[in-house]
C-alpha cells in the first residue's frame, strides 16, 4: 500500500471478507513485521466488533448474521490509522461512550488488569466489545480516537472508532 493511500470496504463484515482485507492490508504495509503484526491484530479486534455488535445486520442463509459497517486503512509517513464506522443501538451509545473514556485514562498495566477481570467475567455477561477496545488501546499503544454520531435525518446512532499505529514504537501515556 502506497503511503497516502486509503484502502475502504463498506458492506458485511463476513469472516472471508475480514481475513482477505485484513491479510492484504497488512501485506501491503511498508512498516517493520512487529508493526504490521501489531496492525493486523488491531483490524481484526476493530473488524470483529463491527461482525458481532453493529446493529445493522446482513442475515446469512443458514440464519446467523453479521454486522455490516466500513472500514478505512490509511498509511502514512510514519503511522497507520484504521477506522471502522457501524451503526450501534441507540442505548449502547452511553456505554461505549463510558467504555472508551476510561480505557483512555487507564495505563497499559490497569487496562491488563481490565482485561483479565473481564475475561473471567465473560462467562456470566457479554463484555466482549469491551475487551476487544481495550486489547485495540493495548496493541497500539495509543488512547482511542472515538465518536457516537447521529444521523439527524434518518436518528439513526453510529461508533466511529480509529486506531493509530506508529511505525515508531513509543511509550503509552
């Protein structure tokens, strides 16, 4: 991938789909293998959330579905961004919002510890779109760029979540 270049995919957010993308995005990065690693785990935590949690959903012929949503890889000088924007439920907007405030404010040894704590608690309720947020923080090494957008003329809500990744590794908070 050319730096400058964006690479955008908007539609459902199919295992295929996000591996192809995921696997050709990283392949295509000029950046070190630690930080096309660090990348390809960071669209995926990003890719999954869209699949499982965005409200807007593709029904699949054996009856499943999946989250629809887009996606933007762009690379620069000396950083890469991924974004993904899916349409969420208009109550889960205080949480996510919640969520990634204090994700933000955390250091990377609270945010491990969040992390684990909420592993154990995933057997007794849904905290995977948690995880997945503070494991994007984790791996990039940066806060979380977020915003809730609502579409005054369809009410509709959507998350809209970038991740950087520098090509030069620096300390987090």
């Amino acid at each position: 991938m050319a730096k400058g270049r964006t690479i955008t995919y908007e539609g459902p957010f199919g295992i295929q789909i996000i591996s192809v993308l995921a696997k050709f995005s990283q392949d295509n990065i000029d950046a070190t293998d630690q930080v096309r690693g660090k990348f390809y785990k960071i669209f995926i935590e990003l890719a999954q959330n869209v699949a499982l949690y965005s409200f807007d959903r593709v029904v699949l012929s054996n009856g499943t579905s999946i989250g629809q949503g887009k996606v933007y890889v762009t690379e620069e000088q000396q950083k890469i961004h991924c974004t993904t924007i899916n349409e969420i439920q208009k109550d889960h907007a205080p949480i996510l919002d919640a969520n990634c405030a204090d994700i933000n404010q955390s250091s990377i040894f609270a945010l491990r510890t969040k992390k684990k704590k909420l592993h154990r608690q995933a057997e007794f309720k849904d905290t995977g779109a948690h995880i997945g947020l503070i494991m994007i923080s984790i791996y990039s090494g940066n806060t979380l760029e977020y915003e809730i957008i609502t579409d005054e003329t369809t009410n509709k809500m959507y998350f809209k979540i970038l991740a950087t990744i520098h090509k030069v590794n620096f300390d987090k908070k």
